[in-house]
C-alpha cells in the first residue's frame, strides 16, 4: 500500500453535508468533559465510529472547520491563494487533479471568510481536506460506476436546484452572481453533485447490515458489550485557574489522596469522603459515581486499576492520572442488552463497511497526492 493511503487512512474524514441525499458522517485530556466534571473520555469508539461524510465542499468550498464569514468585505476577501491551474495535485487512477480543481473549491471558501485573514496553517488545514475529499470522492465514484450504479437526470436536477438554494442563501448572492464570481458553470455544479450522489449510493448500497448479522457481531463479541460502573474521588493537581500545581504541592496532594483511601478501606462511607474531598465536583454529589463505561472510555492508568477490582472492592493504591490523584471503587458490572445497542451497532458495522469500501477504492484506483 502506497503511503499516500496510508496516510489517508489516519485522516479524519468529517464534513457537512447540505446535497439532497442522506450520507454517513464520519475526537488525552478531557477538557470539556472536566470542565462539567465528568471523568470519561470521550473517544470513538468501536461501537460508535463514523467513517465518512460526502459533502458539497466541490460547491461551496467548506468542509472541515467551515466557518461562518461575515457579510462585510466579501467582494474582498482578507485571504486568497494563487494556484498553478496545470500542477498536478492528485491521481486516482487515471483522473488527475490539478490546481485549477483546487482553485474551484478554495476559492468560495476564501471568498465566505469575508475579513477573516486565516493563517498559513489554517489555509493548509483546508487544501488538504479538499484535496482529502476530491480524491475519496473520485475513488469511490469510479468505484460506483464500475458497479453500475447510476442516478437519473431529473434526481440530479432535483439536488442542483436545492444546492442553488443553499448556496443563494450561503453567499446573499444569485445562482448567476455566484457562477460568474467563481468561473463556474452549471454543468460543472451538476456534474460534481453526480458524482456525489453515485459515490454516496455506491457506499449506502454496498453497506447495507441486516439485525441477525448484528446479532451474530454481538454474540461473538462479547467482551466489548461488557461494562463496569465506578465510583472515585479525585484529588486535582491543578489549582482553580487551571495551572499545574509545582511538585511540591503535588506531594501533598498524594499525601492527602493516601489518607483519604486509607479510611475509604477503613469503612467509611465512600460517598462522604467523595462528597467532602473530591474536586470533581460534577461526580462528587452522587458519591463519585461515573457510571457505567466499558474498555477504552478512561485514562488507561484509571482503566488499568479499576478492570483488576471485584465488585464493591476499592483499588489499595492512589491512581495517578493527568488530571490529579484518584482513589477507585468499583460498584457495578454487566453486559449491555442487545436490544439497547442494536441500533448503534448496525449504524456502527455500516459504518465499517463504507470504511472498508474506501480504502479498498483508494488502493484500487491507486490513490496518489503530490502535495
């Protein structure tokens, strides 16, 4: 495998999409999470991950980090980018993709910032995930093709009349104004939305997961519906501003976290000391409850200590973990019940397949970028 898929198979491939058909959307401190107290990481997780979003970013130029311009200076955007229009970007198999492809799309984009000036890295940011795009959705449209799917005329003029819409709306400007603005033409809109509509039919068709082979993934994997329920008492290295505690005063919160686990194991009551010494606050009130999360979801020193726990049993040492000093009780375990994961798990294994009809395109069509 070349390494331009391979290094595609790392991006994470998440856009907007605003095209007529419906498509598959595609985040090692907790930040947000902490900030309301909460202790779980919040990962993709095997049962939840989406693979790949198709989007109008050929159309309006937004994909990832699309950002809302101002209405003030457009007809004079605070950036802009020549590109040489002959440059050969990107190859997916014997479709090349020049700068003038890239143009096309960075252009808008440039265009809706209106004053934002984006910096060298955000510019950067962008080509690639434009580039990213253009390459996956021509891959996966010769693949379509190649599968005989197809879509009629008045499906495609449906779609281009409500792009139009949106992009009328998008850039308070005509279907006409923005052609011209952009050297566009309609044809080249409704010739991209074709190709969105058969790549996005090819991966909808093609992934298609049925409840028994849902339930099938279920029973022969059992270990990863298993999940434990916890309680903690977190003991922050950080002070109320959010800046990391010198070591010395570290000490003395281990100090303080190995008091306050010796009486959790000398019989009192868990839930007091969570509620009087915990600084996750959020937790705190329910006696540190996190409740119940399964392999993957927490720090891996936390994971670590509370899967080796028997149920109601407190872990004998202080966890330390980025965010301070933890004394672990487990208070629960089970299985979670098929019928409340159906759901997530056929969009999950779905979600599998359209990423196995990806790559599996990518390196079929020998996906090549030259940027």
């Amino acid at each position: 495998m070349s390494q331009e898929i391979q290094n595609k198979k790392n991006e994470n491939l998440d856009y907007d999409k605003v095209t007529e058909n419906k498509t598959v959307n595609n985040s090692d401190k907790i930040n947000d999470e902490t900030k309301h107290g909460k202790f779980k990481t919040y990962i993709s997780s095997r049962r939840g991950k989406t693979i790949l979003s198709m989007i109008l970013i050929g159309i309006l130029g937004a994909g990832a980090g699309f950002y809302v311009g101002t209405d003030v200076g457009r007809s004079l955007p605070a950036t802009h980018k020549n590109y040489n229009k002959t440059k050969v970007l990107a190859t997916v198999g014997d479709n090349k993709i020049t700068g003038k492809d890239l143009a096309r799309r960075m252009e808008p984009y440039f265009y809706y910032q209106g004053l934002k000036k984006l910096s060298d890295e955000e510019v950067a940011t962008q080509e690639t995930s434009t580039i990213n795009y253009m390459t996956n959705l021509e891959a996966l449209y010769q693949a379509g093709v190649e599968d005989k799917i197809s879509v009629t005329d008045d499906e495609v003029n449906t779609n281009y009349s409500k792009t139009i819409s949106t992009i009328e709306s998008y850039f308070d400007m005509n279907k006409d104004e923005f052609l011209k603005r952009f050297d566009l033409s309609e044809n080249y809109i409704k010739d991209s939305l074709k190709k969105e509509m058969i790549a996005t039919k090819y991966l909808q068709d093609n992934s298609q997961v049925s409840e028994k082979e849902a339930k099938n993934y279920y029973n022969n994997n059992k270990d990863d519906f298993f999940e434990i329920r916890a309680s903690h008492i977190l003991i922050s290295t950080y002070d109320q501003d959010g800046n990391e505690l010198s070591d010395e005063q570290k000490e003395e919160k281990k100090d303080l976290a190995e008091k306050i686990l010796k009486r959790a194991e000398n019989g009192e009551s868990f839930d007091d000391l969570a509620l009087e010494y915990s600084d996750d606050e959020y937790t705190a009130r329910s006696g540190g409850d996190l409740g119940y999360f399964s392999k993957g979801d927490m720090d891996e020193n936390f994971e670590k200590a509370v899967f080796s726990l028997e149920n109601k049993e407190i872990y004998p040492k202080v966890v330390e973990t980025s965010y301070g000093y933890h004394i672990i009780k487990k208070t629960g375990e089970k299985y979670v019940d098929f019928d409340d994961e159906k759901d997530s798990l056929m969009e999950t294994l779905s979600n599998n397949k359209q990423n196995t009809l990806l790559q599996d395109a990518l390196e079929k069509y020998n996906v090549k970028i030259n940027i």
